[in-house]
C-alpha cells in the first residue's frame, strides 16, 4: 500500500471514531445537565443508535452497494452530519434536541460499514494490513477524550454547571465537515454489487438464519442479545456516574477502557488456544458482572481504585465476548453466508439487544432517582450486575465447548 493511501485511510479511521467518541461519551451527562432530560428521555436518545444499526444495512445494501463510489457517500453523509450536529449544539430542551439526534445517527451508523469497505478495498491482505489502519480509530477515541477532559475540561464540574459540554458538539460538527469535505479525496471504490439483485432477505442476513438450528449457535445468539442488556448501561450510565459521584476529568479517564480493548484483542488467540471458546466468553460475561459490582460499591475518594479497575475491564468485557463471538460467527457460517450471518449477530445485537437495554437502563435509572436530583448508583449497577451474571450460568449450563480454529 502507498504510504499517501495509508495515511489517507489512517486519517478517515481517526476522524470516524473521533466524531463518535467526540460527544457520545458524554451524551448522557449533557442531558441531564443541559437540557434536565429524564432517564426515559436519556434512552430515547441513546436508542437512536440502535435504530441507525436497524436501517445501516439498507443504506449500505440498497444504496452504496449498487450505485454509489462509497467515498462519496461518506462525504455526502458527514456533511449533512455536521449541519445536524450543529443543531444538536443549539438545541435548548430535548424536544428540539430528540430529532437531530435520530437522523445524525441514521446517518453515522452507515459510515461504520463505508470506511470499513474504502479500507478493504485498498488492501492486498486485509487480515494483517486491517488492524494497523483501524488502531487509529481507537486512537481517535481516546483523544476525542483527552480534547474533552484536559484540553478544553468541558466535563469538569465547574464547567458543567455552566453547559459547556455542548461544545462537544460544535467540536464534533468542525470534524464532521471536515472528513466530509476530506473524503472526496479518498481512493475510489466503486460500488461493489453494482447491477445485481438484492432483496431484503440478503440485506438483514437473514439467509442465516438456519444457524439457529444448531442448539450451541442459538445459545450464544441469545446470551449475544441478552448481554447487550448490560453493555447499554455502560455507555448510557458510565458518564454521568463517572461525573455525579465527584471524579475529576471523567471523559479522559473512561478512554482507559479504549486504552484496554486494543490491549485484550491482542490477546484473544492466547486465550482461545489456552482455554476455548466457551471460557473466553464466560471470562467476558464475568467481567461484565465484577465491574459493575466495583461501580457500585466503589467511590471517588478512597476506593477510587475500584472505578478504575471497573473503567480498565472495558477490554475483556467488550472483546471476549464480542469479538471473540465475531470470530465463532465466521467459524460457524461456512463461506457462502459469512456477511450475512455477521450481519444478523450486528441487527440483533447492536439493533435487538441494545435497544432493550438503553430502554431498560432509562427505567431503572428513573426508578432509582433521588429528590435532590442524584441517583442511587449502588441500585442502579446492582441491576445489570446481577442480570450479566444470570446470563453467564445460562450460558454456561446450555452451551457445549467446542474448538473454534482461529486463523491469524
């Protein structure tokens, strides 16, 4: 690969996780404190995620795969991103704010797919060349933290009191545009399915469906689903405790767990040659279990070594379970239905499971809401403490180990 188109794809990764971790990360602390959003409303808002998952695959399948070079369309989709960030920053109440916010992630979710796929295009061996563009979208998660914590302390709790986290979002609108206007400069990658028939069977992966049939595949398809249960209070809770219980520079310091996951992915083949399949995801679903646990009994004073440890498990929890189940997905479906049954794990799980768990995450953070305005944490992480490990000994009582051959 030329060192130009490296650094052209190492650019577009940077800036593709820059934008989402730019103001996702602290989306939940926004509401509360900008615009007094409810716990309802918080999911509200974080479901439009899973609904930009649901419809991703139609954009991608009907659109960018049959008519239009994908550099385009990315261009085309963070310009029209920036204007609908640029909304999100000057919204006053959660009414005006809900609709950006769902057509922005309509929007974004597809874009996950389209530099994935202008990435691939461009390289000879994607299976070794892959991982040392996409670090850089880790990267540009972690910063996105760093600009929000210590550069500019948006997150502080002075600055907070003040809204000046909806800076977040103009910061992520400039990038938007920014990768928009940069992505006509990409390497062309025509449209890959270009006048080929495709239905709506092919574009939700239903074509693998038949994988339920094996009772091991069906187990894990349903602990995947189950277990996004609990990963949706992380990413809708994690900020505003992180804030609320007094931890200084909350944003930065949650990139530890970015820090974490491009740590542990090295270490999945280890963990597959050493223990299997079935262990490294019970060690996921038991990670999941610890840190909440840790959350809700840790502090932000003495045992401020505790949301740490919590913060730092992000690596297990996320790849032993999720990447790890990517790569079981790829051992199970045979070559004819690979993308397809990838695609059904990403609709259920992303799609299904997430949503269900921002709505259940919104409740249970309502339920234990207190007078003054501050939450009952301990309550709150008890519950996907306890919900992560139910699924873990149902996982563990009904799937059978088997080998799952990993391919460096």
């Amino acid at each position: 690969m030329k060192t130009l188109v490296r650094f052209q794809l190492s650019l577009m990764m940077f800036l593709e996780f820059f934008i989402w971790g730019g103001w996702f990360v602290t989306l939940g602390t926004f509401l509360a404190d900008n615009l007094q959003a409810t716990g309802a409303e918080t999911a509200l808002a974080f479901s439009t995620q899973s609904w930009g998952a649901i419809i991703a695959p139609f954009i991608i399948g009907l659109i960018a795969d049959r008519f239009f070079n994908a550099e385009r369309i990315l261009g085309v989709l963070h310009l029209i991103g920036a204007v609908l960030m640029y909304m999100m920053y000057s919204s006053v109440d959660f009414g005006s704010f809900y609709p950006y916010v769902l057509g922005y992630m309509i929007l974004y979710m597809p874009t996950l797919a389209l530099v994935n796929s202008i990435s691939f295009a461009q390289m000879k061996d994607p299976s070794k060349e892959f991982s040392n563009i996409r670090v850089f979208g880790t990267i540009g998660w972690i910063i996105s933290g760093v600009v929000i914590s210590t550069v500019f302390a948006w997150d502080s709790e002075a600055a907070r009191a003040e809204g000046m986290l909806k800076y977040t979002f103009l910061m992520v609108a400039i990038a938007s545009a920014f990768l928009g206007l940069f992505s006509f400069s990409l390497p062309k990658t025509p449209p890959s399915g270009k006048g080929e028939k495709i239905t709506i069977k092919d574009i939700l992966g239903l074509e693998a469906i038949g994988l339920l049939k094996n009772r091991n595949f069906f187990m894990f398809f349903l602990s995947s689903i189950l277990i996004c249960i609990p990963l949706a209070f992380y990413y809708q809770n994690a900020n505003p405790f992180l804030a609320e219980v007094g931890m200084g520079a909350p944003t930065v310091k949650m990139a530890i767990g970015q820090v974490s996951e491009a740590l542990f992915l090295l270490l999945i083949p280890f963990f597959f040659k050493r223990y299997g399949f079935k262990i490294t995801l019970i060690a996921g679903m038991l990670a999941w279990t610890i840190r909440y646990l840790l959350f809700a009994y840790g502090n932000a004073d003495e045992l401020v070594f505790m949301l740490y440890i919590g913060i730092a498990l992000h690596g297990i929890c996320y790849d032993f379970f999720f990447v790890s189940g990517q790569i079981y997905t790829d051992s199970k479906a045979g070559p004819k239905i690979k993308s397809a049954a990838q695609g059904l794990i990403t609709l259920a799980t992303y799609g299904v499971g997430m949503l269900i768990g921002f709505w259940v995450a919104g409740q249970i953070s309502d339920m234990y809401l207190n007078a003054d305005g501050s939450h009952d944490w301990t309550n709150i992480w008890i519950v996907p403490a306890g919900f992560a490990f139910v699924v873990m000994i149902i996982f563990a009582i009904f799937f059978r180990n088997e080998k799952v051959e990993y391919s460096e």
